[in-house]
C-alpha cells in the first residue's frame, strides 16, 4: 500500500510539534521547580543562622551559660521568641534528640526521626510531605552542636503557582500546537503539491514526451535541469548562509545569558559576603547596648568592629576595582619597569607583616625589564606576595624568582603554606572564590584578589598559571612580554 507523501508530512510534523512544546514544556517547568526549592532552602538556611546568632546572644546573656541546662529551664520560652523572630512554627531539639518545647505524638516521632538523626550529625536536613516542609539545622555555639531546630514551613503557594503555570503551558501549548500545525500542514501541502507535480513531469519526460536528454542538451528538458540544479545550489547557498547567522545569533545569545548569570551570582556574592561582617558588626554592637560597663567587651567589640571594617573596606576597594575592569576600557599606560627591583620593593613594604608572622623570604631575581602599566603591576604582585603570606603557615617561607625564556619574563612566587586541595585548583580565580572561608574571613580576605590578579595581567598580554599546590605549599608563575 502506497503512503502519501502528505500524509507522512501530516504525521511527522505533528509528533515533531507535540515532542518540542513537551520539551519546552518540562524544561520551564523543571526550571520553576529548581528556582523554587533555592528559594526557600536559602530563606529557611537564613532564619537557621539568624536562630543560631540568637541564640548564641541569648546564652551570653545568661548567668548560667551551659546551653543544655538553658534548652531544659528555658527552651520553650526561646522557641517562642524564635517564632516571633522568624514567623515560623518550630520545636528545639536537644543533643539527644528530644524535643524540649513539645511533645511529640508517636507519628511524629516516626516520620521525623531518619531526618532528625542526620541533622544531629551536623548536618542540615529537610522532610517534605505534601505541602509541608521541616526544616532541621544545627544549633551551634562556638562551633559545637548543642541540639537541633526544627522549622515548619508550608510550600502551597509554591504549588499552587507551579500548579497554574503548569495550566497556562497546557493551554498555551495546545493553542500553539493547533495553529502550528494548521500553518504548517498548509506549506507543507503546496509543498507537497509541487512534488506531485515534479514527478509527473518526471513521468512525462520516462514516457516519451519531450525529445531531450537529462542534462545533456539545451532544450526545455535540459534547461530545467539547469534550473533546478541552480536553485538547489542557490538554495544550499542560503541555508549555509542562515545557518551562520544561526550559529552567531545563538553564540549572542549565550553570551548574554552567561554574562546575565555571571551578574546574577556577582550580585549575589557581593551581598553574601557583605552580610557576614555586618552581621558580626551588629552583633557586638547589640552586646556593647546590653552590657554598656563591660570594658573587656568595649575592647573586644572595638577590636572586631575594626577588623569586619578594614575587611568591608578592601571588599568595597576590590569590587569596585573588578567593575572598572568590567565596564570601562582598560586605561594602559605602559612603561619600562625592571621588575626585579619593583617585586623587591613590593617584599620591603610587606616586611612588617612578615616579621610578625616569622614568614622568611627569599628570592634568587635577576635583571629583567617589562613594559606595563606600573599601578596594574603593583597590584597583581601585592595580591600575589599578600596570599603567599596570609595563607602560609607559622615560621614558614616564601620563594620568589625570575627568568627569561622565549622572550618573556617568567616569575614564580611558592610559599610553605596551606595548599590548594585539587578540586578547587580551576576555581581559584573565580570572584569570590574561597578555599578555605573560614581562613580567609579570619585573614581579612574576600576571595577577590586572584581574581583581579588574573584580569589584571590578561589586559596586558600577560598570564599566570597554578603551577603546583599540596601540603608542602603552592607555586605559581606570571609571565610578561620582555622588554
């Protein structure tokens, strides 16, 4: 039995429509579903810090500072505090697992505790069953887990929105889906209707009717074939042609969005690491108003609120440093710098800081001249010589030499520090990226600093390159045109 051609048209378009509405489909709705979980996993991971800054305050407060004996004399009061802090229904859990503000009937013990006995490992875990979700964080002071929070949060107006953009893409996807295939069926079938014709006059030419050879003679028969073999090249011609353009309109596309994703996560990251000082700002602050007459908190509070200062400075210096080179063109005024003599110039401005830490320098530098722009080059090996000391180890030492190969001057900076675990070796010079964040905070760093070093020495044809890291230290090496 002979299939027509424009029943077979019918029936592709009509699978190819419906699989490419269910894929955009599923896709958006996945994307929904993925946006939404972030949403409330960062809101709930919030209120767990907010609850565990609380609490750390509460205890301070607190004549007796044991957090158990407070949890068991005063843990329903603070759970309610909590709620009012965060608008949540929560239970406090002890380091044992029991709940020290309710009693909790048989059901709820069972279904609450797989996840309770992960989140009592230090470990943040949540249970959803239909449109509720518990939330358990750990409770720390001074970095050991004194017992659990569990909050209560109700996911149906999550639902209820994934439910109706759910409804709108089956509706939309329907309308699209009928009045694309009319239109598509309608060219499809002139399109078709051509071939049929085609062929007859294919059939006409097998039978007999036109005394001509195909391609060979230059009567109707032979200049058709000429023309139709000319409108397939110019036909192929244009498709090469638009699918260059395609190919550039969606290289376009892609940029943008990745430049849209990278803003995203730099705005993102900016307030992140904005909030930790402010917060350990506010913190003392709170504590200085209720303790007014303690003079060891005066100067401790002093003490902190100038480092979380100095450290919201060089954050506000370096961000604004990384959106200069973002937006505006790179103002490159080169000149001859010997760059022996400059890296030994940046060292002594660094001794004190060295000396206070026992960090020994020692440097095998030869005679070597670059052209760039002095300032760009001040802060690329301030950064690099500033890491090498902050993250090194007591009494340990830092490395620094040069050389010339192929017309480039080659230096390599290494010190004895802590090392660079593997996994995070291609991250290294993301903005905001930190190895250790717990170590940076405490050394003032932000995770900006390889970052501007890396596009620093780009907009001056340079590179720089992690050659090693392990435990005995890390190496890496910057080169620079000869001049």
């Amino acid at each position: 039995m002979r299939i027509s051609i424009k029943f077979k048209f019918s029936i592709f378009l009509a699978v190819l429509l419906l699989l490419t509405i269910l894929i955009l489909s599923l896709l958006v709705l996945r994307g929904i579903k993925a946006d939404q979980i972030d949403q409330y996993e960062s809101y709930l991971a919030r209120q767990a810090e907010s609850a565990n800054v609380y609490f750390m305050q509460t205890i301070l407060a607190e004549s007796n500072k044991a957090p158990q004996i407070f949890l068991t004399s005063k843990g329903t009061e603070f759970a309610g505090q909590l709620e009012q802090l965060t608008g949540l229904s929560m239970i406090i859990y002890d380091r044992n697992g029991e709940a020290v503000n309710k009693k909790l009937t048989a059901a709820e013990n069972t279904r609450i505790h797989q996840t309770l006995r992960y989140a009592l490992e230090h470990k943040t875990a949540y249970l959803t069953e239909g449109e509720d979700l518990y939330y358990l964080a750990p409770l720390m002071i001074e970095g050991e887990q004194v017992g659990v929070l569990q909050f209560y949060y109700s996911l149906s107006k999550y639902n209820e929105f994934y439910s109706r953009i759910r409804q709108m893409l089956i509706l939309t996807g329907t309308g699209i889906f009928v009045l694309s295939f009319i239109l598509a069926y309608i060219y499809f079938t002139s399109f078709a209707n051509g071939i049929i014709k085609l062929e007859q006059m294919v059939d006409r030419v097998r039978e007999g009717q036109y005394e001509i050879t195909i391609l060979g003679r230059k009567d109707e028969i032979g200049r058709l074939s000429a023309g139709i073999h000319a409108m397939s090249q110019q036909i192929m011609s244009t498709m090469n042609g638009m699918e260059e353009e395609q190919k550039k309109l969606s290289l376009a596309v892609d940029k943008l969005s990745f430049l849209d994703q990278q803003q995203k996560q730099f705005i993102g990251n900016v307030t992140h690491e904005f909030k930790t000082p402010l917060t350990s700002i506010k913190a003392y602050l709170d504590l200085l108003e209720m303790y007014p007459d303690d003079d060891q908190l005066k100067e401790t509070s002093i003490g902190i609120t100038r480092s979380e200062t100095e450290r919201l400075y060089d954050m506000v210096d370096k961000v604004l440093q990384l959106s200069t080179l973002e937006k505006y063109d790179f103002e490159y005024q080169p000149e001859r710098i010997e760059i022996d003599q400059f890296i030994l110039s940046i060292l002594q401005s660094l001794s004190g800081k060295m000396k206070k830490f026992g960090i020994e320098v020692r440097t095998q530098l030869t005679k070597a001249n670059i052209e760039a722009d002095k300032d760009s080059i001040h802060i690329i090996f301030l950064n690099l010589l500033d890491n090498a000391i902050k993250y090194n180890k007591v009494n340990g030492k830092v490395f620094v030499k040069n050389e010339i190969r192929n017309h480039r001057v080659y230096i390599e900076i290494s010190d004895t520090g802590i090392g660079i675990p593997k996994d995070a070796a291609d991250r290294i010079f993301e903005p905001f990226y930190m190895v250790d964040k717990n170590r940076s905070r405490q050394s003032g760093g932000a995770g900006l600093g390889l970052s501007l070093v890396q596009r620093y020495t780009e907009k001056q044809g340079g590179s720089i390159l992690l050659l090693h890291s392990d435990e005995a230290g890390t190496t890496f090496e910057i080169s620079f045109p000869e001049a």
